[in-house]
C-alpha cells in the first residue's frame, strides 16, 4: 500500500531522529507523509518498542524508510547518519524535524519551497511559542540565540536551537565530519553557526512549536544540567571560532556579502 502523498522528490527528503519519543511518534511521522516523499527516520538506539512500530509502519509504504542504529549515539550523530546514507542516493537537501510532534509538519511544503527557492541557503524555523511554553527552555533561547548572532556578527540567525530547517547537505556533512562535536543536543546551535562561517545563508521563517504535557503524550530527553554545561562548552569553542574569524567575517560584513 501507498500512502497518499505527494510525488517523490529525487533531491529533498524530510528526516526525523528519533530516541524514546512517546505516542506522538506515529502520528507524526504520519503527518510528514502526508506532506512529504520520502520521509526517513533514524531510531537512535531506542528502548522502548517504536523501531518495530516504525518498521511496521513503512512495511506498508514506500514513501517511508526507517534506519535503526542499535546503540544510542545522540541527536546530532543520528541525523548525520542519514545525511551520509541521503547523500549517497543523490539527495542534495534534508529538512530535519523532530519525532514528538513539536514541530510543524503541515509546514514542510512551504519550507521545501524556500529552500527550492535558495538552494545555497539553509531555511530555519523561528518558533512561534504557545503562553504553554516553559519559561525556562523560552529565556534560554534567547540567551543561545544572542551568542549565536555574536559568533557569527549577526548574519541574520532568526533561531539558534529550533530543530525545523532545511540544510543543504554537502557543507552540512563537511563540517561535521570536520570535527567531533555536534554529536548531540549541540547539534542544532553548532550547525547554524559553522553553516554560516562557511557562508551558507540563513533564511527564517516562523514555525508554530508545541509543547505538550506528560499526560498529553509529551516526551523530553533534555536535561537542563546536563544539556546546558554541553551548550555552554559548545558556545565556549565557538565564541574562539568566532575571535579566529572575526577578520574573515569584518571583510565580508564591510563587503555585503
Ligand atoms: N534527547 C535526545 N534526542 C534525540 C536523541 N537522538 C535523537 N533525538 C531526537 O531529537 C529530537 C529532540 O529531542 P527532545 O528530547 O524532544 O528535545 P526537546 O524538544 O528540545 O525537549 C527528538 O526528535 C528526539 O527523538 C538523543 O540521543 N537524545
Ligand atoms: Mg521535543
């Protein structure tokens, strides 16, 4: 069986990391074929019984794939696993979305669109938050969003953290396999910074997020100790990243490109 959905695209795909995502994780991935060919999702050493939900699910339809890893590396190692198995079908541009059902996916067309409309560019979500959302995850934004628009002289990055965007491929993979880091939570700040000092453009548009209550089906891996000292440290070596370039980046800044 085929799922109704648009004809496939040979260049963009949307693909989903995915660890322990809860209930919400079906109707997600539903939601994304339904506006999207194809759809991949990478389980990211799971525990609980969503890769065989998963592989159920695309079983029945060929717009789907599911790429279970059998240990957990981290959100950022899970998407460049994809990156590196879209890149060898030819794929040039990935939009990446979460599996809990935050994120937009009646939204994929439009953003697909933009990136069709810029191919160098990268298209980023700029959330548009709910009065649900928490407070805390909210002001920490900002803070990640004002280092990210000082490392990078303000090159126009509407959202550092929000995981809805589409990445041209190619210097997406470079830069991560240039380096270690951005194997986990530090994936989503990490790539927009580096993107840009390779002068990949940032495009925002807004992207509605919800968040959704435990008793909603609401599933969260972050961990506000853990994750911020990872977000610290990753704003510590790019803000050095930033006083190497900073000359690259004044002569493109007095230029205008
Ligand atoms: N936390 C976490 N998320 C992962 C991992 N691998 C893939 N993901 C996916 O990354 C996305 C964001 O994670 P989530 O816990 O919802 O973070 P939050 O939305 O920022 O609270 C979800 O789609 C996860 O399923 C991992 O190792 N840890
Ligand atoms: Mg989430």
């Amino acid at each position: 069986m085929t799922v109704s959905a648009p004809g496939a695209s040979r260049t963009r795909l949307v693909l989903i990391p995915s660890y322990n995502p809860g209930p919400k994780v079906y109707d997600t991935v539903r939601s994304a074929r339904a506006q999207w060919t194809p759809v991949w999702v990478v389980v990211d050493g799971s525990t609980d019984d969503s890769a065989a939900g998963l592989q159920a699910m695309a079983a029945q339809d060929d717009g789907l794939r599911v790429i279970v890893l059998p240990h957990n590396v981290g959100k950022g190692a899970a998407v460049l696993h994809g990156l590196d198995l879209a890149a060898a079908q030819g794929f040039t541009h990935v939009l990446t979305m979460d599996s809990d059902g935050q994120h937009p996916a009646q939204l994929i067309p439009d953003f697909m669109a933009a990136s069709s409309a810029q191919p160098a560019a990268m298209v980023l979500g700029v959330p548009v938050f709910a009065a649900d959302a928490p407070r805390l995850r909210v002001n920490g934004r900002k803070v990640s969003n004002a280092w990210a628009n000082l490392e990078t002289l303000w090159a126009g990055i509407g959202d550092s953290l929000f995981g809805f965007r589409v990445y041209p491929i190619e210097p997406l993979r470079r830069v991560m396999h240039g380096q270690r880091w951005m194997r986990r939570f530090d994936f989503d700040p990490e790539a927009v910074v580096r993107m840009c000092w390779l002068g990949v453009k940032p495009v925002n548009l807004p992207a509605s997020v919800k968040y959704f209550r435990p008793d909603e089906g609401g599933v969260s891996h972050f961990n506000y100790l853990r994750d911020n000292l990872l977000l610290t440290w990753m704003h510590s070596r790019l803000f050095l990243g930033f006083v190497l370039r900073l000359p690259l980046l004044l002569v493109r800044r007095v230029r205008g490109d």
